[in-house]
C-alpha cells in the first residue's frame, strides 16, 4: 500500500520530519541482503479523492458517493462544537445530521441548544437531547429533522452551540464559512443538483435519474493471528532503524496457512511508529505468488498498525498531531500476497474531530 501521507496539516503539531530516508533501491538492497521480501508490494493501488477543503468545513465521499461534511470553529487547533452532515449515495436516502459538543465537564446528558435553529426564524433556538460520552456531547438529527436543520443554515454565517446544564458551559461557535461550497459538492458527488433532495441547489429534475450506487469491490481475505512469542523465521528480518526506540521488536502476524508477516519499525516518533512489512523467503514459497528465488518486491510501510478483533483487517493510524483528531487511517486485508486497502478515512484539519467521525474516501467488502 502507499504511505499514509496527506497535504500539510492546519493548527496541527507534527512531529519534525525524521533525517533522511533510504531511497527505494537502497532498501530494497539491504532487504536482499537479510533475505526477506516485502509482503505489501503487490497491495492494489487505488485511486482516491482525498477530502476537500472549503473555509472551515471539510468534505469527503467514498466509492459509493457516500458522502460526509464537517463544520468546524474558524481558529486553527481549536477543539470545540463540530457539525457532522452524513448522506449515503442511495437515490431515496436523507441525510443525517451531528452535533458534538466538546466538554471537559461531568454534564451528565443535557440538551443541545443551537442558534439558528430548524426553524423559519433562524433568530430561535433549537434544542435537542444528547447523549455525552469521551469528552463529546451529541445530539443527532435523521431524515426530515435533519434536512430542516441543513436549511436553517442557509443564511447564517455561524452555529452557536451550547449545553442547557446544571453546569455551566461555555458556548462555542461553529463557522459556516464554507458551509455552502461543502453541501455543494456533496450534490455534485451524488449527482442530486436540480432534484428535490439536493442539500443546496434543488430542482424539479426527477430523483429517479441519480444513478444506482455502484458496488464495492470485493477483497478475499485470510485471517491474521498475533502469535505469543517471534518464531524463529524473524532472525531474518533487519535490526530496527536507528530512528526507532533502543530494544523495539518486530511486530507479527501469522495467517491461516501458517505464513509469518512481520513489521520491521523504520521510523519511531512522540505518537507515530512505522513499521515496513515483511514476509520470509521461506513462507513466500507457500502464497502462490510470482516472486522466484527469494527477489524482493517495492513496498511501503505502515504507520501504528494493529489487528482488528475478528482478525480479517489490519488497521492503521496516522496521526498529525498527539490527540490524533487529524490525519489518516486505513484498514488492509491480508490476501497471501499482499496487504490490500479495504477502507481510508482522512481529516486534513486538525481541529477536534475524533476519528470515528472523519469522511471516508474508499471502501471494499472483505470476504
């Protein structure tokens, strides 16, 4: 797979860049040498639209046009109130709407009150239960709600969010800058403008010309195991770079038919470790791949990777700065022959947004 790697990041704290990396066939010569071959040279590339910028708010789709955008405060590493307006590419489908509110308070689960409101007069406010949990307060709006809401945007220039408490809390402020390009795209992507159920530019054209959502593309999968200690294929591997911890192990993987893959660390930082992949000439024999006599494959690295729970995905998490609300995360199916992207989501921003939140900009179903 491709190196987690977004645009410059916003109001974030990055790490400094680490000193200068191997090139390509420097890596590739030191991995001939430890006999080992790159496990995820052969991951099918996929092109995608990373998340778009407009003002404040951030917009990204998927493979299926599904669609999200986020409304966030106008200073830059700002952590406050988000608004989340989700819409999958189905034809018939409403969007649903979020509203976070971020407090470092016991609040218990208060209502959020919002100015404007869904509302003709958008000098009303609305109020709407919550539930708070992880440092967020969230109210959701589905179909109707939720587009009368989106409405009540239309001519403001920001949201006022706030908790009715017996806590006091202090309001924070939404930009809207942007908001109108953000929903824009959205119709754009989903091909809705001039249909009733466009966000923005509605119109008579009949909802029944936005086309079928196209299918995911399908992934067959082996499941992955953490094995208790290094077996002793991992004698192969190359030390870990000098620019990780003193003492850092290989990580590893073990699949359904016995192939070990492991991660050499190449970079160690405050919050991101990467790890490039490798598989053991002695089990590359077992895949049914093409590589012959043990030849390395160009490949890539992943950034603080984990095995998910049912063992079928691995997942990774590219920080852009230590509370982790910005920059990527991918999940990758093991095949036998290579590490395949099965999920991306990305925030460009780093402005509080957790990452169960962020747009996602592909997706496959694994088998």
């Amino acid at each position: 797979m491709s190196r987690l790697t977004l645009s410059p990041f916003v109001g974030g704290d990055r790490q400094a860049p680490p000193r200068r990396r191997a090139s390509t066939s420097e890596r590739l010569a030191a991995t001939l040498a430890a006999g080992v071959l790159l496990a995820s040279g052969q991951a099918i590339a996929k092109e995608q639209q990373e998340p778009a910028t407009f003002g404040d708010w951030v917009v990204g789709c998927d493979n299926q046009r599904s669609c999200v955008a986020i409304g966030m405060p106008s200073e830059d590493g700002q952590i406050g109130a988000y608004v989340r307006i989700a819409r999958s590419g189905v034809r018939d489908d409403l969007p649903t709407v979020t509203i976070a509110y971020y407090t470092d308070k016991k609040v218990g689960n208060p209502q959020i009150v919002t100015t404007p409101a869904p509302a003709k007069d958008a000098s009303q406010q609305g109020s709407f239960g919550s539930r708070c949990e992880d440092d967020f307060c969230i109210a959701t709006l589905r179909g109707a709600d939720a587009m009368r809401f989106i409405d009540a945007l239309r001519d403001a220039k920001t949201l006022t969010v706030a908790l009715r408490a017996k806590v006091p809390t202090d309001a924070s402020v939404v930009s809207l800058k942007g908001s109108a390009a953000a929903l824009l795209y959205v119709d754009d992507r989903q091909q809705r403008i001039g249909t009733p159920s466009a966000l923005l530019r509605r119109g008579t054209r009949a909802i029944a010309t936005i086309p079928d959502v196209p299918a995911l593309p399908q992934v067959q999968a082996l499941t992955l195991t953490v094995p208790k200690t290094l077996p002793a294929s991992a004698k192969q591997l190359p030390k870990a770079n000098e620019d990780c911890p003193q003492g850092t192990e290989p990580i590893a993987f073990q699949d359904a038919r016995g192939a070990m893959l492991y991660g050499v660390c190449e970079i160690g930082g405050a919050y991101n470790m990467s790890y490039t992949m490798y598989l053991p000439s002695t089990a590359a024999k077992t895949t049914g791949g093409s590589r012959k006599n043990g030849a390395p494959v160009a490949g890539d690295s992943l950034t603080n990777p984990w095995l998910n729970k049912d063992g079928k995905t691995l997942s990774t998490f590219d920080k852009g700065r230590g509370i982790g609300d910005c920059g990527a995360s991918s999940d990758l199916a093991w095949t036998g022959t290579a590490l395949v992207e099965v999920a991306r989501s990305a925030m460009p921003v780093c402005k509080g947004v957790p990452m169960d939140a962020w747009p996602t900009t592909y997706r496959a179903a694994v088998r």
